[in-house]
C-alpha cells in the first residue's frame, strides 16, 4: 500500500519499491542477453570472412544481408536504451523518486509499473504530450496514405 512520506508527498511503500526492483533487474538481465546475442550477431555478419569474394553472391543476398545489420543494430541501440532507462529506474528507486508520475506528481499506478517499469508518466501525463512523430521510413507520399486510412 502506499504510504505518504515526510515530505507529505505520496509514494510506495518499502515492500513495493522491492517488488520493482526485483522485476527491473529480471527484466535487465534480460535484456542484457538480448544485446550480447545482437551484438554477437552483428560481430558475426560484420566479420571477414571469403564469402564476399565469391563471384557468384547474388545482389539479392547482399541487400538481405544489409537489412539484417540494419536490424541487428537497430535492435543493439533499442536495448542499449531500455538499459539505460531500466538502470535509471533503479536509481530512482534509490532516490525515493520511483513510481511519482514527473508531469503530475501522483503515483503510477502498479499495473503500469508492472508492465511498464521504467515508466515516469503516468497513461494521461503520456497522453497529454504532444505526438512524437517517427523519423520517415518511406517516402512521405506513401507516409500520407497510410496516415489518412
């Protein structure tokens, strides 16, 4: 249960702050086998070896061979940053800060901690921000079609 601290401000409870932090570090240790298998795989693909001096390598496999770097490393710098977002959520567990929504001030709820437990919104702060729009990935004409579906 929550408890309110000395500040007067409303925060979780010794028991619960133990309870995240145990799911944080489950969940970082997780995801620090998933980049080490990235980053091996990257490391394999990036490697020398005499495949690429054989005539007969087709363009299709080099473009296949592009697009699975490119997702590797897409993959090694989306990990690097739900690292970094998990070890700054143990820090604010240290701090007392874990779980206070930084727009509001009120308490995440647990299921979203749960689910979400480097979370420092909570849903409507989230849904009060403005859209963060993706970097294209298509040419914007085909970006517009599908924007208006």
């Amino acid at each position: 249960m929550a408890s309110t601290s000395l500040t007067g401000k409303l925060r979780y409870s010794p028991e619960e702050l133990q309870e995240f932090e145990t799911l944080i570090r489950q969940k970082l240790a997780q995801a620090e086998e998933t980049l080490l298998q990235a980053k091996e795989s990257l490391m394999r693909l990036s490697g020398n070896t005499t495949d690429d001096t054989y005539q007969g390598l087709s363009s299709l496999d080099d473009g296949t061979a592009i697009m699975e770097r490119e997702d590797l490393t897409r993959s090694v710098v989306r990990q690097e940053k739900f690292i970094t977002q998990l070890t700054a959520a143990l820090g604010r567990i240290r701090t007392g800060e874990y779980g206070v929504c930084r727009a509001t001030g009120q308490l995440i709820p647990k299921e979203r901690l749960r689910l979400v437990p480097h979370a420092t919104l909570t849903v409507e702060a989230k849904n009060q921000r403005p859209e963060q729009r993706p970097e294209p990935s298509q040419p914007a004409s085909i970006q517009l079609d599908h924007a208006e579906d």
